[in-house]
C-alpha cells in the first residue's frame, strides 16, 4: 500500500514561514471605524499601533512572540491601550482605523 500526502499537507510546513504569516496578516488587514471596535474596547483587547511604526511588522512580532521586539515598543510606547480621551475623541469623530487581528488583540493604527 502507498501512502498518499493530502493536499494540504504543505500548510504543516508552511505554517511558520515568516513571508507567508506577513502576507497572511496583509490579507487580513483592513480600516474600521471606531465605532465597531467597542467592545473589544471595553474588554481591553485593543493595542494601539504609533501612526510612524509598521502595523504588518508589529502584528507579525505578536504572532511570533517576538518579546524583545514587543517590549520594547511598549517601553517607547509605540505600542499600548489607546488612553480614555483617545478613545473618546475616536468616538466622536467616527474614526477609521486600520486595523488587524492578532488573537486576543486587535491591533490599531490612525493614519492621516
């Protein structure tokens, strides 16, 4: 008897290939308005991402548990849970964010 691979057998391998987890999270990346982001909001699952910083990069630095990368964005607060007025003036204004998922965070970033 032979043994035959299933047709998704590459995705083992290629499950940690850093290209493919960045273009992964490109894929996933979208704008959002604030305003949907609530939730996520009141549970204290949302990072802000500083508007000069890499969203993919930083997004693919969580996924990776990349902890020297992470800690260090968060010491220079390039990375951290966006402050009440923050949120309050995200609200009023109905900003769009560019946004993407990292479980259990949700990751955003205000672009001018």
């Amino acid at each position: 008897m032979t043994a035959v691979t299933p047709p998704d057998a590459h995705l083992i391998i290629d499950e940690h290939d850093p290209a493919l987890i960045e273009a992964k999270i490109i894929s996933e990346t979208a704008k959002i308005s604030w305003l949907d982001l609530q939730k996520f909001y009141a549970a204290g699952s949302v990072l802000k991402v500083a508007a000069q910083a890499d969203l993919v990069k930083v997004a693919l630095a969580l996924q990776q548990d990349d902890t020297a990368k992470i800690s260090r964005w968060l010491a220079s607060a390039e990375i951290g849970q966006p402050s009440v007025e923050q949120a309050q003036q995200w609200y009023q204004q109905q900003t769009q964010l560019w946004a993407v998922v990292i479980a259990p965070w949700v990751l955003v970033q205000q672009r001018d």
